[in-house]
C-alpha cells in the first residue's frame, strides 16, 4: 500500500474554554496519497479551511496527529517546519499572496532562494513552473501588472516550484471567471496527475468533480465521502 504523502489522525480543533468553546474540528482522520487529488467541500464554518491550516503546519490541532511525509508536526521544531513548507508544502490560497514589489519570476523563486538555492537554479526551476502554467511572458511582470488569472497562476507556479509533493488549495478559483477557473483546476490536476498529492477546499461542485475523492465536513467532523466513481450522484445532490 501506497504510504501517504499527508495523514491526518484524530485531529480536532477547539477555539476558546467552557460554554464558549467552539469545536473548528471534530476527531477528522485523512489520508492522501501521490497522485491524488482531494476536494473538502461543505458549508461556510464547517472547519474547510481549518483543515486545510493544520494540514500545512500553519496551526497546531488542539488534539489529534499530523504527518507530512512521515515527519510528526507536533514533535517538529519551528526549523523543521519551515524546512517542510519550503520544500515539500505548495499553497494556493484565494488572494493569492504575491509580493507586490516582487516580480512574478521573484515571487515564484523566492521560497527557493530562502531554501538555500543558487539563484541560477533558483531562476531556471522558477521559469520552468511558470512556462508549465503559461505564464513565460510575463517572468519580469508585477502582480499589479498582471490579471487576477494571471497573478493566480503565477500564486501555483510558486505552490509547485522545486517539484514540491502536498498541494494544498483554498478556494483557488473563488476570485477568477469560470474559464480562468478551470484553467487552473487543470494545472493543478495536471501537478497532481505527476505525482504529488493534493487538497482543495471549494464550494464549486465542478471544480470538485476533478477530484479523485470528496470528503463533506459538516460541523468539524467528516459525514460522507465519495471517490471518483460514484461521486456524480452526491455532486447533484450538492447541486
């Protein structure tokens, strides 16, 4: 059996004490491997997004296990995970998060210089990331001079950058039209279609359907999940 590039065991999330405690996540297990792709869909504060912090080591779970490719975030020092996310974490989040007064060439090598690159390496793996999502042209562009489809596409490039393995995308299509959109749910296939593994939280079910495997989360916990083959019927439900 293939062993998961992410493993989430028993992790919940709890935000403040006693009666006003709020439950983010309820005893969520997840594992995700090369070469697939998982979309978290549900309602807005079903812990989507949550999920998707703690899976990156953005914030530590309340209780519960997170592995990324075999490393224990919980045991891991603060280098460690730095280390993790510059080389084998990629995120895509909604707003993009370009530099601005960085070009796009520059914020896609970045996470390679800061890893210790030469910025020949650096420059040749960032123009080959941004050649695969179209975007060639555009290597000495700013964000300000770019489309939002563009400065989204240049926001994956960076997520895929130095060939890393966990792709995880929050709501990626949310500020783009529906042909940019799927533009970039087809990078992100493709990424994943070459070996990484990947999550994609969305509210879209035509976005979801490009995902191998759905997992719906209502009030922290995981209620129903489906893969590829008989996902049709709960994405018309959805609908």
């Amino acid at each position: 059996m293939t062993e998961p590039v992410l493993r989430l065991v028993g992790v919940t999330q709890q935000y403040g004490v006693g009666e006003t405690a709020v439950s983010a996540l309820a005893g969520v297990d997840l594992d995700v491997v090369r070469g697939e792709l998982v979309a978290v869909m549900g309602a807005s504060g079903s812990g989507k997004s949550t999920l998707l912090s703690i899976a990156g080591g953005l914030q530590q779970p309340t209780t519960g296990e997170v592995i990324v490719e075999g490393t224990y975030l919980s045991t891991a020092s603060q280098r460690e995970l730095a280390q993790l996310r510059r080389r084998s974490l990629g995120f895509v989040f909604q707003d993009f998060n370009l530099i601005p007064t960085l070009t796009a060439m520059e914020n896609v090598t970045l996470p390679l210089e800061l890893d210790g690159f030469r910025a020949r390496v650096a420059r040749r793996a960032g123009k080959d990331a941004l050649a695969a999502v179209g975007l060639d042209d555009k290597l000495d562009a700013y964000p300000d001079d770019l489309s939002g489809g563009q400065q989204q596409r240049v926001a994956i490039a960076r997520a895929v950058v130095g060939g890393r393995r966990l792709i995880l995308a929050d709501e990626p299509t949310g500020a783009l039209d529906s042909v940019t959109g799927e533009a970039v749910m087809k990078m992100l296939r493709t990424r994943v279609d070459a070996g990484a593994a990947g999550i994609l939280v969305t509210h879209e079910p035509r976005h979801a359907a490009w995902a191998d495997r759905i997992v719906f989360l209502r009030d922290g916990r995981v209620v129903d999940e489906s893969r590829r083959a008989s996902a049709d019927s709960l994405l018309s439900d959805a609908r």
